[in-house]
C-alpha cells in the first residue's frame, strides 16, 4: 500500500499492521502540516512501513519499494491508546460486525 502520510492513513497502516510506503506532504496548509512527523511517527511503530519523500524523486522511491518487497514481514509492537477503538477494528477483521 502506498499512501500520503495523513493522520488517519498512518495511524491506520500502524493499528492493521500493514505493510506500505508513506509519502509525506509538506506545507503548512490545513491536513498536509505534520506528515514528516507522522510519517516518522508511524515508521518507528511499525517496521513494516518505509518513508518516501517527493523531494527525493522517482528513484529514490523506487528504491524505497524494492526494498519494502524484498524485506521479511516484521512484527508490530504498539498498543492502543484505545482499547475500545481496537476492539472494533479487530471485530471488523473478523467479520462479526455489520
């Protein structure tokens, strides 16, 4: 998964352990402030993420997935903040909500 490093797009890669690419955003307008924290944030909780910038170039990112593809899947060790927000997500990953 590739995605743009919102709060809610890190935040979720982390909660689901998911493998993916973070591209942070910079700027200082509404919802693009804070992506490179988030992104180092949301790297730092789950080793199965990488961080491509867009001032590195396309190439700096392709190197950036060939090595997400190539590494092994690596355990995530966070906890939630919110026990109750992660009781839900897992239910949702198992199909016992509606």
């Amino acid at each position: 998964m590739v995605g743009r490093a919102g709060r809610n797009l890190v935040s979720e890669f982390v909660v689901l352990k998911k493998r993916g690419v973070v591209v942070p955003i910079g700027g200082t307008a509404f919802r693009t402030s804070g992506q490179e924290a988030a992104a180092r944030e949301a790297v730092r909780a789950n080793p199965n993420l990488r961080l491509a910038r867009l001032s590195d170039g396309y190439d700096a990112f392709e190197a950036v997935l060939r090595e997400l593809r190539a590494a092994m899947p690596m355990p995530v060790r966070w906890e939630p903040g919110n026990e109750a927000a992660h009781s839900v997500l897992r239910q949702l990953l198992r199909g016992e909500t509606r």
